[in-house]
C-alpha cells in the first residue's frame, strides 16, 4: 500500500477511533438513564411554550386570557396578542439573575429592585475607575518595555533588567485585568437586569390594566342585571294592578301570564346578580389561597441547593416534591369538574340560543296576527306577552353567558395553578432523590400511569383548542383583510422569502468563485504555503458547507418569525435544526473522508469508475486500483456508519424531547427518553462492531513496542461481547499518549506556549475592547455660525492654565513620575518620547508638565520650546545651541555633546519634535542628529519631546529609533468621560444650558447600524467618542456642529452630520501622497509637500486649494501650511491607513 493510501487509511480510522468515543459517552446516560435532563418542558399549558414561565407566568396568561372571555373580550384579547409574552422575561430572572416570581409580583418591589441594581452600578463603576486607569498604565507601559527588550543592540545588563521590569509589569496587568474583568461582568449583569425590571413593570402595568377593565366590565354586568331586575318587578307591579281592572277573562289570562314572566325575569336578573358576585368572591378566594401556596413553595425551592447530597433530598426536597404532587392532583381533579361545568354550560348557552329565536320568531307571528285582526286588546296582550317570553329567553342567555365566563375563568385558573405545578416540579426533578425519581417514574405505579394519561389528554385538548383557534382565525380572515398588522405581517413574511431567494441564489452563483478568489490569495503568502495542503483543504471544506450554512441562518429566522405568531410551530423549528445539522455533519464527513475526484463524479454518476478515479491520481496498474477500491470502500463504511448514528442521535435527541414538551414530565415521557437512549446505544454498538478489526489493527500499529501487554489484551477480546469497548478505551489511552507527546515536542519550547502557562498559572482573563465603524453618510458639511461669546471657549488651540482644561492626571503622574525616576532616584536615560495624533492634547500635557515640574523641581533650569516649521540638517546643531544659550554654534555634533555634558542639569520640553525630519532621501540627517544629541546627554538633562504619531510609526518602521529614549508615552485616546467632561466644563463657563431634547436622528438610508436613536446626553457623547475615536480635537469640532441656540438662549443640541467621505474616496494617488505626508508631518506648505512626494510646486499648491475648498485641510494664521482639519481627520487617516499611505 503506498504512502497516500496508508495516511488516508489513518485518517479514517482515527474517524472511526472517535466513534468509538461517543460509544463510551453512552456509559453513563444507560448507568442513570431514569435521570431526566433540562432538555423537555411542563407542557400542560395552553402554549407549548408557557412550560418556560416562572411561578408568575401563568398566573398572567391566565388572568389575561379569563379577562378576553368576558363581556365582547374583544379589547382585552386585542391587549393580550398585542402584549409581549412576559415568559421569557420571567424565566431570564429567574434563570439569570436568581430573582424569584414573588420578587416581582408587585411594580413597587419591581421599583426597589431597580432601585438597587442602579445603586449597586453606582458603587461598582466608581471601583472600576481608578483600576481601568492602572490598566491603561501597565497596558502602555509592557507595550514599551516590550518593544525595548526586542532591540537587540542594547547591553546584557540593560535587557535583564528591562525583562525585570516587563515581567513584573505583565504580573500587574494580569492581575489588573482580572480584578476589572472580575467587576465588569456584574455591571452588565444589573445592566441587563435593570432591562429586564423595566420589561416586567410594563407587563405588570399592563396586567393591572386588564384586571381594572375586567371589574369594570364585571360591575356594568351587575348594574344590567339590577337594572333589568327592578324593571322587571316595577312592569309586574302594573301588570298585577291592569290584570284586577280587567274584566275580560281572556285578557285577564293573558295579562297573568305577562305578570308571571315578568317575575321569573325579575328572579333570573336577581339570581344573575348573586351568581356574578359569588363566582367573583370564589375566584377571589382561590386566587389568593393559591398566592399563598405559591408564595410558601418558592420560598422553600430557593433555598435548596443547585446539588444536594442524597440526605439533604430526602429529609427536605422530597416532601416538598410530593406536596407539590398532591396540589397537582387535586388541581387536575378540579380542572376536569370545571371542564365539565364549561361544557354544559355551554350547551345551556346553545339551548338559551336556540329557545330565545323560538320566542322572536312567536313575537314576529302574535305582531303578525295583530295587523291581520286588527288592534284587539287581546292580540295586544298576546304580543305583550311574546315580548316578555323572549325578553325572559334573552335575560337566561345573559345569565347562561355569565355562567360559562365563570366557569372559563375557573377553568383559566386552574391551568394556571397546574402551569405552575408542573413547573416547580420540573424545577425539582434534578434536585430529589434516586429513590424519589424512581418512584415518580415507576412503570408500577397506577398514579403515574394516570398522570402520564391526564397529560396525553391535556395534550389533544390543546391540540383540539388550537386547531379550534386557527380555524376560527382563518374563518374570520376575510374580516380582517384591511388591518394594518396583518398586512404588516404578511409583508414581512414575503420580505423574509424574498431574503431566502436572494441567499439561495448568491450561493449559487458567487460562493465558489469567491471561495476560490480567498483560497487563490492565501496560497500567495508565506504562512499558507508552508500549510497549503491544510489551506486547500480547508478551503474546500468551507466551499461545501457555507451553502448549508448560510440557508439555515436565513431559514431559522424565517421559522422564527412565522413562530412568533404561531407558537405550536416551534417543532418545525427543531425538524429545521435537525435537517441542517444532518446535512452540515454529513457534508463535512464525506469531504473529510472521500476523496474529491470520487465525490465530483459521484455528484454526476451513481457508480463513479475508480480505473479513471485511479488513472487521475498517476496509479493506473490493477494493484493501485485494487488500493484506491479498498481505500474508497472504507471510505464510503465510515460515510454509512456516521450516516446511521447521526440518524439514531438526532431521534433520540428530538422525539423525547418533543414527548416531554407535549405530554410533561411523566412515566411515558421516560420510557420514550429510555427507549431511544438504549435504542442509540444499540446501534452504535452494532455500527462500531463492524470497525473492531481496523480500529485493532490501528491499535496494533501505534501502542505494539510500547504496551505488548495491552496490545495482547486486545487481540485476544477484540471479538467478545464487550469487545467494542476494550478497543475503544485502549485507542483513547494511545490517542491522548500520541497528542501529549506531540505537543512536547513542538509547544512545549515556543513564546505561545510560556504565554498560555502564565495565563493558567496566573489565572489572567484577556479582553478586548473594539470600537465600532459605520458606513459615512454623504452629507452637508455646513453647519451655521455660532455666537461668538460661546464659540470662543471651543477655539481650536492648546491649553495652559485655563480653568475649563480637563487634565489628564494619569498621564501628566506618569511623566512626573518618570522625571523624579531619573532626577532624584539616579535612574540612567533621563529621555521621554511623548507620540499621539493630531489634535490629542501633547501641546497641553507640555504645559501641565511644566507646571509640574516647576512644583517639583523648582531648583532647576527649565526650557520649553516649540517647532513652528522644519529643522534639518545643519539647523539642528544652531536650534540646540539656542535651546541651551551656548554662546556660539559648535561646528559639529561631537562639539555640541561635549558642551552640553558641561552645563547644569535642566530640563528641556520640545513639542512637535517630528519637524526634525523631512520624508525623502536623506531627509533623517537632522532627525538622527538630534536623537543622538539625546541619547548621549540624557544622562544629565532630562528630555521630554513629542512626535506626531503617523510620523513617529514611520520613522520607528524605517529604522527603530526607540532605544534613543528611556520611556516612550503613547496617549491614549479620551474616554466617553472625558469627552463629555471636555464640552461640559466650556460650555459651563459659556453660561448656557444645553438642552437635548429636540436630540434627533439623521442618517441617509441604509445607514441603519451605524445612526442609533439616542434620548439622553449621555447616548449623544457615546456616540461623539465613537466618532471622534477618543480625538478631543475632532469631539469640538463636531460639538459646534452640533449645537444651535435656541428661542431660550439655550444651546440646543441636535446629532452631528458626518461629512461625505466622497471628497476623500474619489482622490487619485498624486493627492492621496500630498494628504499623507500633511499627516506624518503635522503641518506643511505647498514647497515641502512638493520636496517630500518629489513633484511640481504648482501641482502641490492646486492640491492644497483644492483640499482647502473640501474643507479636508485648513491653514495656519499664517495662511502658507497646511494641517488636515478636524472635520476630516477621521476620514482622512482611515482612507490613508487602509491604502498603506500610513502606518497606524
């Protein structure tokens, strides 16, 4: 056999090995199968999805659907289908958050539990502050001890000590990151929390709605039935008075009569009156004996444990769980009366239907025959009693009708007491004992048998009520077909066939051609191809199931959203996840295994030729074909027998699960479970059965030098009974002792590896934080003029000591703290490189720290200076020579250094320190001298310089230039605090108010994910620190854009317009190189730009008008350079960085 075939017949039989590992899964669920897992649902609730409620969730669904039976039920049925289904919102509390049904019975303990979870917010952010500060210290700072330690020309002195300080500082910021992580997990928690709280006090508050009308209604009943009750009597009175007058005796009869059923409406209304008041008071009654009984159940359930040991359960879960048994029977045996009451009610109401048309039609032929006659007292009298004969009928209906809606409210109460019993018993099924569980699922047991039959009934019951529902549903469509939801729905519906269509056919038509493109790409860089077989391989096992995958995302929510409206569905949902995960599993597998000539012609014909399959390889000789048969018919035994299990799983995964959810938990829901466990693990035994000789073989091969004995074993019991599962314990020992000893081999040694045992050891927790990106919105980029008192607290300039400057502690602490490092303490490199982007405050951190360090150090000379234009080459020396008042320029650098090792320590503060460089050849003469200078001085003067950060990356990445320097600071962009805190403070001095409640939304179509409706101040500086990505600069400049007075004299804030990113995106790259070097030097005029991208002045100079006239750049006051304006900036940097004209 060669090689190939050897490595495939290897590959297939490790597939093999792994199902002899799931034959073993099975060990456990046939030693405990009675144990029912979490898997099924109560399901004796009208809605195969009411099994999910808590303690209260059925208590609301009855109320509302006991409210909609009532009077025309028409609004309360409206409210109810309207309502969100409070299910998922109770059973996320209870699941989630620990919080029980009687915690948020009421809105007031709704209310004190939000409350709560706002003040425990409140605490938990303001520990979160200072540790996220510390994180951004020991972030920064690894990153440049890291970036030290990897410039190999330092001493071994100095790279010891630097992985000193790197170790310990990745100690830190693994502790750091564990202790934030540690408290922002239960922020998101109560966050969560609290949008939850308000959810249920909406629910509550629609609840209370529907109880309020409810008595309404119920009290406008009563007050018909007295009504009705005392007109009755007072026509009686009259009748009884005309009928002594009389003196025909025909008319006399006919006037008794009337009299006589004018008092039996009279009795009828009275005893309609006692029985809506004794139906409510009983309701009433139960009601709150079940709150009771409720309230006593929760309080013991929360207590018990998650994993009680097998004493606990008997002495203190058991009898709760038979308690719990006993309600339930007793409120099954109620259910079943109050279903019999609801039937022959019903069939009185039919009956009261049918005798009040007899009485309208006896009205219409006495009327009849009193026009014949003409008008006779008697016929009169016989159509007065006609009338009052129907009137009686109609007043019996009206009491009949006010009998069934009780006995449907009793009947809605007891399904929702039986919810909630089968709830709690589900709640407590993990948690009783063996002995409990056994006897709850005994075969032997006539009262289980009963049970598990009650809930088969209770299933066909709702099976018949919604096919009933749906019926009438579809019978009352053509009513319906001017509503606005229906049609609303329908067309969403067609929109989501239509998403369907248009999957299906990008699938078809571009998934290939894409995948190919990417795999094409891949094999074109290094990494892939030295891993091109993996590459290939991969690529091809993503060509195949992208398809599937993609029709499943689209389709589960197609089901989704037609389950949403029809809840009995949900089963369709889980026969869509069973066919897609067939169809993925068994794609994967055949890709794995066969190879891909065989699958492409077996795709065309249903005997594929292995003589061509062979010849296309290079084997053409009858031997290699012999071995291409042997290796594809092994191939296509593990396609069957992965084909088989998968079956078997995916039944024994389902139909158990879809019993319980129809039937509950019962006796025949676990023979079901029972059944299909011992049915899979029997097929899998047989399945595996028909491998034991390769999967021997293989274990032969691997573990014959190193366990004789083992191997002894398992060919001597590879063909008993339990043959099946010697073999598979042994090929998992050989598996686990090959993957142990391969990662020995070539992890054990590499970076990833220490870094993943510090992570264990250390038990540090990586996060990441990422930034979200929009689409840009083409719009105008005007906005109008502000007041001129109020735009001057938001000009464009660095800060000194004015009182609104928000001042960044941490990072002026940590330049301070470095200074006194090497001032006072004899730290060597006495240098600190401030880089950040335009706009983020170096300027200002420059005069914080001057200030500082006039404070700190007040004995010491001080300088301080900024670079307002290029300084190359020979200026340098001149620039430093004025910076330190020589007395004369030296002549070289050599010179310069000793002149400066002369003088007094100082310290010396240079901004814009990238000016020292031009981009061109020859262009880092002044920058390196400079640095130089530096470095060989930095052990007398102190040195604090800031570079542009575009420039520095470029110049770093040219050739490192970061071991000049004894720290390196890279400021981070302002936080959403600092943002808000930056405008709040200026416009506090301003004098105005801002007002955002006209705060609205504007965006151009499809920019839907990026625009968000925001309400509050704090939703409008989120989203100017998402904008401005942390970049003060940018945040002003789109705050004026903002904000507008009003007829109050308020600023009134409005949501900024980004500008079109069409004047960046349509720009060739003559100007895209102009922009870049504007953005690694700061500031420049038409003359530079012209020496650094090598091209005519007066091409330079039309770029820079043309730049100025699109507002992407602005001028100094001095009119002649040019720096990228705050509007743009973002759009600028983001066009240049993802077109490699900057590093970022």
């Amino acid at each position: 056999m060669t090689s190939t075939s050897a490595k495939l017949a290897f590959r297939q039989l490790v597939l093999a090995g792994l199902l002899l590992i799931l034959a073993v899964s099975f060990v456990e669920p046939l030693t405990a199968v009675a144990q029912e897992t979490d898997d099924g649902q109560a399901t004796s609730s009208p809605e195969p999805s009411s099994s999910d409620s808590s303690s209260g969730s059925s208590a609301e669904q009855a109320k509302a659907v006991a409210e909609a039976s009532s009077g025309d039920g028409s609004e309360a049925t409206k409210a109810a289908e309207g309502a969100p289904a409070p299910n998922s919102v109770l059973g996320e509390l209870v699941a989630d958050h620990g919080i029980s049904a009687d915690q948020v019975a009421t809105l007031d303990r709704v209310k004190a539990l939000d409350a709560q979870a706002h003040r425990e917010i409140a605490a938990l952010e303001a520990r979160l502050e200072p540790l996220e500060k510390r994180l951004t210290f020991f972030e920064t700072s690894s990153v440049v001890l890291d970036e030290q330690l990897s410039d190999e020309s330092l001493p071994d002195e100095a790279r010891q000590s630097l992985a000193c300080k790197a170790a310990t500082m990745r100690a830190r910021l693994g502790m750091t990151e564990a202790m934030v992580a540690g408290i922002r997990a239960p922020i998101e928690s109560r966050r969560k929390l609290i949008d939850l709280l308000a959810e249920r006090a909406e629910n509550l508050r629609r609840e209370a709605k529907l109880v309020a009308d409810q008595a309404q209604r119920q009290q406008v009943r009563i007050n018909e039935a007295a009504a009705a009750e005392k007109a009755a009597l007072a026509e009686a009175e009259r009748a009884k008075a005309r009928e002594a007058r009389e003196r025909d005796a025909q008319v006399r009869r006919l006037i008794s009569k009337r009299r006589e059923v004018l008092e039996q409406i009279a009795d009828v209304a009275r005893h309609q009156t006692e029985q809506i008041q004794e139906a409510s008071e009983r309701r009433a009654e139960r009601v709150e004996e079940f709150a009771k009984a409720r309230e006593e159940f929760e309080a013991k359930i929360s207590a018990f444990p998650g994993f009680p040991t097998q004493s606990y359960a008997q002495q203190a879960i058991d009898p709760v769980f038979r308690k719990l048994l006993e309600h339930r029977r007793e409120v099954r045996d109620s259910l079943r009366l109050h279903r019999n009451q609801v039937d022959n009610a019903q069939d009185k109401l039919d009956a009261a239907n049918e005798a009040l048309e007899l009485t309208k039609e006896r009205v219409e032929t006495a009327r009849e025959e009193l026009d014949e006659l003409g008008q006779t007292v008697v016929g009169e009298q016989k159509v007065k009693l006609a009338e009052a004969q129907r009137d009686l009928e109609a007043r019996k209906l009206e009491a009949y009708r006010d009998i069934a809606q009780a006995r449907q409210k009793q009947l809605a109460l007891d399904r929702e007491q039986l919810d909630y019993y089968n709830e709690s018993i589900e709640r407590l099924l993990p948690r009783i004992s063996d002995a409990q569980r056994d006897k709850f699922y005994s075969i032997f047991s006539d009262e289980n048998w009963q049970s598990a039959w009650f809930g088969v009934l209770q299933a066909l019951e709702r099976s018949v009520d919604i096919a009933e529902m749906r019926l009438q549903q579809a019978l009352e469509l053509p009513t319906r077909l001017t509503s606005v939801e229906l049609w609303g729905w329908i067309l969403g519906l067609l929109g989501w066939f239509l998403l369907l269509g248009g999957v299906i056919y990008v699938s078809q038509h571009y998934t290939d051609p894409l995948i190919r493109k990417l795999t094409g790409w891949a094999l074109r860089r290094r990494f892939f191809q030295r891993y091109a077989r993996v590459t290939i391989k991969a690529a091809e096992v993503l060509r195949s199931i992208i398809r599937p995958v993609v029709l499943y995302l689209v389709i589960d929510k197609l089901v989704a959203y037609v389950a949403d409206a029809f809840g009995e569905l949900v089963f369709l949902g889980w026969a869509v996840d069973a066919f897609f995960l067939f169809w993925v599993v068994m794609t994967l597998v055949k890709v794995m295994v066969l190879p891909r000539r065989y699958r492409e012609q077996a795709g065309r014909s249903p005997a594929p030729d292995l003589v061509q399959i062979g010849a296309s390889d290079g084997r053409q000789s009858l031997s290699a074909v012999d071995v291409i048969t042997i290796e594809i018919t092994r191939a296509q035994k593990l396609v069957r027998s992965v084909r088989i299990i998968l079956v078997f799983w995916l039944l024994e995964h389902y139909v158990p699960r879809a019993v319980t959810e129809l039937v509950g938990h019962s006796v025949i829901s676990w023979l079901v479970k029972t059944f299909f466990v011992w049915g899979l693990a029997i097929v899998v035994y047989m399945v595996l059965s028909t491998w034991k000789d390769d999967i021997a073989a293989l274990f032969v091969r691997l573990a014959e030098d190193r366990l004789p004995r083992s191997v002894e074993f398992v060919k001597n019991h590879k063909d008993r009974f339990y043959g099946v599962l010697v073999i598979a314990v042994a090929f998992i020992y050989v598996a686990f002792r090959e993957i142990g000893q391969f990662a020995r081999t070539h992890a054990s040694d590499t970076e990833w590896s220490k870094r993943v045992s510090n992570f264990v050891f250390r038990k540090r927790i990586e996060m990441q934080q990422k930034e979200r990106s929009g689409e840009e919105v083409d719009t105008s980029t005007t906005s109008e003029p502000l007041p001129d008192d109020y735009a001057a607290y938001f000009e464009q300039r660095p800060l000194d000591d004015e009182n609104y400057k928000v001042i960044r502690q941490d990072q002026l602490e940590y330049v301070v703290a470095d200074a006194r490092a090497f001032l006072r303490d004899g730290r060597p490199q006495g240098s600190l490189a401030i880089s950040a982007e335009q706009g983020m405050g170096k300027t200002s951190l420059l005069n914080d720290v001057s200030r500082a360090f006039a404070k700190e150090f007040p004995d010491l000379t001080r300088k301080y200076t900024s670079l307002a234009s290029k300084v190359v080459d020979d200026g340098v020396l001149g620039f430093l020579a004025d910076l330190f008042e020589l007395d004369e320029v030296p002549e070289s650098r050599v010179e310069l250094v000793e002149a400066l090792r002369e003088l007094e320590p100082r310290v010396l503060l240079i901004d814009d320190c990238h000016h020292f460089f031009v981009r061109e050849i020859g262009g880092f003469a002044g920058l390196d001298t400079f640095l130089e200078v530096v470095n060989l001085t930095d052990d007398i003067h102190y040195w604090v310089l800031t570079f542009n950060k575009y420039a520095w990356n470029y110049i770093n990445r040219v050739r490192p230039r970061k071991h000049y320097f004894g720290q390196i600071l890279e400021l981070r962009p302002w936080n959403e605090r600092e943002i808000q805190d930056l405008v709040q403070r200026r416009n506090a001095l301003a004098g105005r108010n801002i007002s955002f409640t006209d705060l609205v939304v504007a965006h151009e179509e499809g920019d839907h994910d990026f625009y968000e409706i925001i309400k509050t101040a704090n939703g409008y500086f989120r989203l100017l620190h998402e904008f401005s990505g942390g970049n003060p600069m940018v945040a002003l400049r789109f705050w004026k854009r903002s904000v507008k007075p009003n007829a109050d004299g308020d600023m009134q804030v409005s949501l900024f317009r980004k500008p079109s990113m069409q004047p960046v995106q349509q720009l060739s790259d003559d100007y895209l190189f102009a922009l870049a070097a504007i953005a690694q030097h700061g500031a420049l005029d038409a003359g530079e730009i012209a020496e650094i991208i090598n091209s005519d002045r007066a091409f330079c100079e039309m770029a820079l008008n043309y730049f100025e006239e699109r507002e992407i750049v602005e001028l100094d006051p001095s009119g002649r350079r040019a720096y990228l304006s705050p509007l743009y900036f973002r759009q600028v940097v983001k066009k240049l960085s993802a077109s490699n004209f900057l590093w970022d």
